[in-house]
C-alpha cells in the first residue's frame, strides 16, 4: 500500500515510525512531514492546509490510504475532501464537530446519556446569564472557548470575578473566533486518563492502549500548560473495572450515538476522561491521536497498525483484535527554554545518534543549512519500554540526557504521581 500522512508532529512522527513496520507498506510518504519522519517516509513539501496540493499527491501518488494527523485539517473538511478519490483514516466535517465544537460535544453526550459535567453555553449577547449560571456553581470555573484554539482554549479559575473578567476577555477575541461561544461548566475533581479507540463508521472498533500525560511546564504539575510534557502507558487506575464503565457508559454510547445520527466516522476518537471516585466521565472529545500520548500509545501496540487502520477505513473492523504489550511506556518532552512562552529556534541540536534502546520522536525539528535545528517549543521526544512506570521512566531520563542544545529542558517526574496507585 501506498500510504500519505498529513501532519509534522511528535504524534505523526509516532505513526510514522509504527506504520513503516507493516509488511503491507509499498511507500509512506508525509505531508509536510519533518526531519524524524524523513527516516521513514519521503516527505512532501505540502502544508496540512492546502487540500488542492494534498489531493494532487494523492492522484500523482498512487496513494491507497490517506491517515490525516492533526484535528484542524478534519474539522475543515479534508476527509470529505479526499474521500471519493481513496481510503481516509480521519472523520469527515461532520463527525469532527466532536472536537471542532464543545458545544455540538456536550449536546451530544447529552442525547446519549454519556456522563459529563453540567454546563451552558454562551456569547457575548449572554453574558450576564453566563455571570448567573457561574453563581450557581462552586469555584473553580472552567471556561472553554466553543472552538478548537490549540489545546489552549480553558481557563480554570478560583476567583469569581477574575472568572468574569475572563470569560469578558474570551467573548473579546482572546482566542480568536474560537470563544466567540464559551462553554461553562462544573469542575470535576479527580485524576484524569486519555483513552482512544480506533472506529469503522460501522459499530466496528478496537481500544488502543490508555495513556496519560503531563500538560504543566512544572514539575508537580507547576506553572503554565503546554502541549504536553510526557505521557506514561499503561495507567494504574485503569483497571478492569474502571475500563469496563468506560467501555459500557461512554464509548459504546458514542460509536451507537455517531451511528444513529448517520455521522460516517472512520478513525481515532480520543475520550478524554476524568475518574471521579472511580466513575469515569468525558472531559472533552478529540478527533485524532493525542500528542504526546501517541509517542508512548504506539510502542506498546503490538499488532500491525496498517493493516487495522486499512480495516477501519474500509468499514471492516468488526471482529478484529489488536495485541497490546503488557510493558510500561514513557515519554520524556525535550523542550526549548522559555516555553511556552517566548523562545528561540534555529538552536543546533547534537547527540540524537548516541541514543540507545529508546525511541526519539521529532516534534518540532528542521534541516537548516545541512544542520538538525530547534523549530518548535516542544523539540523531540524520548520514549522507552519498562517493566513498570519507574524503569521505562528512567530508561527515557538516562537517554534524554545524551541530547543536546541551548536552553533545553524536560520534566523528571512524568508518571510519578501514579506510582501511588500500583
């Protein structure tokens, strides 16, 4: 099979990495790709934005399966877009309003009876209904901006008028048209997990390994929220029995739910949840793999991955399985200095090839004048297998610190708040 992923992340550089393993591939190539994914792919200078230059490639390249990595593409339409010329792992316009939208994500859970926290949603014309609903809530007030805003759309605040004044800011453009709607809702306190699944838009499905990550620069879980700091997979207090909830009130519900409303949905769903006493409920959905979750979620997937997301995007996972290590997985993010605030890139970046027997991930990477250079606030990622949470943690701690450049930095204590739970 001829394959094209779009993306040039930690995430698409995880499934780049998993893919080329398959005995099904013929070639794999990305769009737009970067230099880790290039050790598996041929990278194709087309921006996950321009849907003419990604349908060309598809046509010049023969490509048989299309896996579309990041949420902005989908909610904007490329699974429709490509769906009439091959096979598309990736929900069209419709069955990405699950992430595109908190507002149609509630509502849904809502039909569904899919336990999540109460809410009411807003625009400025409200705002003093909204100023009402929070008086009927106890601190802290969670605010989401209704659109996607790049995992930066939430604001949790413990003072009522500071909450005001914020939701004021979002209504005036803080993140742009994506609070225009704000959506309120009630804090639920407890520890959360990402679960994803992969489906067939036929009731068909597997559950991938669980994972969770670290999204506070901080270690114990301090400062300001990034994209993600690291992930850890398998999670402790998913066990059995909380899986067993998961699986009977919130992802059957959903894949039933996407069914009855005809929404062709073909691809990953990510249940971000939250064990509240040990009763999960849906913090939000996304529409594809999480970052960096997927760094950990992929070595521990034993089964060809091709070949299940061929199923998937033919309708025919019914009845497949997927083979799970039972190995512990974590993910160490090397950062630039100064995220996520300010930060600079085109730093050199040395000692990747003395790594050894863990996995480095590229996240936010380029060639510049024949040199590997920094071009993002999350650079790599080192990702290792263990037998628990504290040898894969350490493996990824001893070969993080073989890379080098200006300013870099990274979490030490990922996992080790679930260590408590073993």
């Amino acid at each position: 099979m001829n394959v094209l992923l779009i993306g040039s992340g930690g995430r698409e550089s995880a499934l780049a990495w998993k893919i080329s393993q398959s005995p099904l591939l013929e070639k794999l190539y990305a769009a737009p790709g970067n230099p880790g994914i290039a050790n598996f792919a041929e990278n194709l200078n087309i921006k996950v934005s321009d849907f003419d230059g990604i349908s060309a490639a598809v046509k010049e390249k023969k490509i048989d399966l299309v896996v579309v990595g990041p949420e902005i593409p989908l909610i904007d339409g490329l699974a429709d877009r490509l769906s009439a010329q091959t096979l598309v792992v990736g929900p069209k316009k419709d069955g990405a309003q699950l992430e595109g939208s908190k507002d149609f994500a509630k509502r849904f859970m809502e039909r569904y009876k899919i336990p999540t926290a109460k809410y009411k949603t807003f625009n400025k014309e409200t705002y003093n209904d909204a100023v009402e609903f929070m008086k009927t809530l106890s601190a802290p007030y969670v605010l989401k901006a209704d659109g996607p805003a790049a995992g930066k759309g939430v604001i949790i605040e413990n003072d009522f008028k500071t909450a005001c004044q914020e939701l004021q800011e979002m209504f005036g453009g803080k993140f742009g048209a994506a609070s225009s709607e704000v959506v309120i809702e009630e804090f639920l306190s407890g520890i959360e997990v990402s679960v994803f699944v992969l489906t067939d838009g036929k009731g068909g499905y597997v559950t991938l390994p669980e994972a969770k990550d670290y999204k506070r620069i901080g270690e114990n879980d301090e400062g300001l929220n990034t994209g993600g700091m690291g992930s850890v997979s398998p999670v402790p207090f998913a066990n059995q029995e909380f899986m067993a909830k998961v699986q009977e009130r919130i992802v059957k519900p959903t894949i039933e739910g996407l069914i009855s409303e005809k929404i062709d949905y073909k691809g990953f769903i990510f249940f971000g949840l939250i064990n509240v006493k040990g009763d999960p409920y849906v913090i939000e959905y996304n529409v594809r793999m999480g970052d960096p979750e997927t760094e950990s979620v992929m070595l521990r997937i034993d089964s060809d991955l091709l070949e299940l997301l061929k199923y998937a995007a033919e309708g025919n996972l019914k009845g497949k399985e997927i083979k799970i290590s039972s190995q512990t997985a974590a993910t160490v993010v090397l950062a630039s200095g100064g995220y996520p605030g300010d930060y600079k890139k085109g730093l050199e970046i040395t000692g990747i090839e003395n790594v050894s027997g863990s996995t480095v991930f590229h996240a936010g990477t380029k060639i510049k004048d024949g040199k590997l250079v920094t071009d993002g606030g999350r650079v790599l990622t080192v990702s290792s297998l263990g037998n628990d949470i504290n040898s894969a943690l350490e493996k990824s701690l001893s070969e993080i610190k073989k890379i080098n450049f200006e300013n870099a930095y990274f979490r030490r204590d990922i996992g080790k708040d679930l260590l408590k739970y073993v």
